[in-house]
C-alpha cells in the first residue's frame, strides 16, 4: 500500500501542483481532509507508514519512528499548503514529500538487501504509470498497487 502512495504523490499530486489553477483544485481535492473525509495522504501513506513503525518496533531491528515522523510532517506541509493555496510551497512540499519517502524506501531495500520498493529515480518507475492510471479509473484508489502492479 505504501508504494501506492509512492504512486499517488509522484504520478498525481507533483504534477497536480505544478500544472496551474485547475490541476492544483484536485490536489486540494485529494490532499485536504478539513470536509472530514479520509485523505488518500491518510489512508494510504499514514496509515501504513504507522504499521510499518510498528513492525520496526516489535522486530528491534530498525526504529522507523524518526523518518516516519519526518515523512508525516512534510506530507502535512503539503496538506497545508495546498489547502491554503500556496502554490510555491506546495510544489516544494511535494519535492520534499516524495524525497523523504524515497529514502525510507532506499533504507527498506537496503536493509532487506533487495528491491522491496522501486523508487522514482529507477528506470523502472516510469514503466507503473500505465499500471496506477488503469488502477484508479477502476476505483481501486483505496488499495492503490502493489510493487508488481497487482
């Protein structure tokens, strides 16, 4: 799930913020929660984000907490910005969003000495657009994709 989220801030929201008026309305549609509707920020990057940290913990092996924190703060900065229409801001707060997620999952493949989760800088990356885009006209947005486009 949390490669989905990947997914969803590089192939949507970068673009969305970037891309003037009427593209930055549907990252505010998709990024703000203020309607009390649950985010696809939420549901499908905080949330795994959290049992990833609880897995880290129960295992002993690697604290996720610090970066975790780091990543929910950003996506927060993001969330705000967009919401209060900072197009500068969110542009930079996207960046730093999917940096920090990046290297979450650089540690994760690193750790499990294997490729658990293609980054955006992979030659492969750009090859899961296709994927995610037949994805999300399904409706599938609550589980957005596994690594294998499953």
């Amino acid at each position: 799930q949390i490669q989905g989220a990947m997914d969803f801030l590089y192939f949507d929201i970068k673009p969305y913020v970037r891309g003037g008026p009427r593209l930055f309305q549907l990252a505010i549609n998709a990024l703000d929660a203020s309607g009390g509707s649950n985010t696809a920020i939420e549901r499908d990057l905080f949330a795994p984000l959290r049992q990833l940290v609880l897995a880290g913990e129960e295992d002993g092996e690697v604290d996720f907490r610090p970066v975790s924190q780091k990543i929910e703060a950003s996506a927060k900065q993001l969330t705000d910005a967009a919401r209060d229409r900072k197009v500068d801001d969110a542009i930079a707060a996207s960046d730093v969003v999917i940096a920090d997620l990046s290297s979450l999952f650089a540690t994760i493949n690193k750790e499990a000495e294997s490729k658990v989760f293609l980054l955006p800088d992979d030659p492969e990356y750009e090859k899961r657009l296709d994927a995610y885009r037949s994805k999300m006209a399904e409706g599938k947005s609550t589980t957005l994709m596994k690594k294998d486009g499953d």
